[in-house]
C-alpha cells in the first residue's frame, strides 16, 4: 500500500527531494529511509541537508546503516535523524526490522499534517 522509491546514492536522493533531472515529477517523501555508507554524497551530508532545509525538515528520517559505531549513532542524532537503527543481517531479521518500522512510523505515528495527506 505505499509508494516506494530507491535512489542509489546521497547526490540522487536530493535530487529526488529537489525534484532535479529525472526526478522531475517525484513525490514528496512521508518517510525517508538513510544510509550513511553512500556513494558521491556521505548519509551525514544527506542528513544534514533535509534537517537544515525548512521544505524538508519535518519529514522523518531513519537512519538505517551496517554501522554500530557510538560516533556514528551519536552524530546522526546531533543532525536530528528521527532515530538510529542498525540494520539486521538475515533476510528475516530484515524483514520483521521494516515490519517494525511500518508498524510504528506508518500506523501508529502521528505525522504532521503536510505528510499525513499523502499517506
């Protein structure tokens, strides 16, 4: 029931956030999903970069890494991700870490307004 899109790497997700090349007709995101371990662009730029935007600072973002670095989780934190998770290895650790993710950040969570329209 929700719209998923994966962009490959920190440059491409702002340009899907700013809508630039061929992300011309994308959606604004409800929620956002973030590696730190990015390509062209570290997951801490990204980050920074929707926190300090007024358009894009109320979406929540879930840093969602390999990393259990306390630099790492402490840093995601002091740019005001939403909250730090560690990514599971297995497919079915995996799964039910997104299924708790959906369950509270997509049905329990209040979202402001301007979110909660598009869900």
């Amino acid at each position: 029931n929700y719209n998923l899109h994966y962009v490959s790497n920190g440059e491409a997700a702002l340009d899907y956030l700013y809508k630039k090349g061929e992300f011309q007709n994308g959606d604004r995101p409800d929620l956002i999903l973030l590696d730190l371990n990015l390509p062209q662009r570290h997951g801490f730029e990204v980050l920074k970069e929707i926190k300090t935007s007024s358009e894009f600072k109320t979406i929540p973002v879930i840093i969602l890494t390999s990393s259990k670095s306390e630099q790492d989780v402490v840093k995601s934190y002091e740019l005001h991700c939403s909250c730090f998770v560690t990514k599971p290895f297995g497919f079915n650790d995996f799964t039910n870490a997104m299924k708790d993710i959906e369950q509270f950040w997509l049905r329990l969570v209040q979202l402001p307004p301007q979110l909660a329209k598009n869900s």
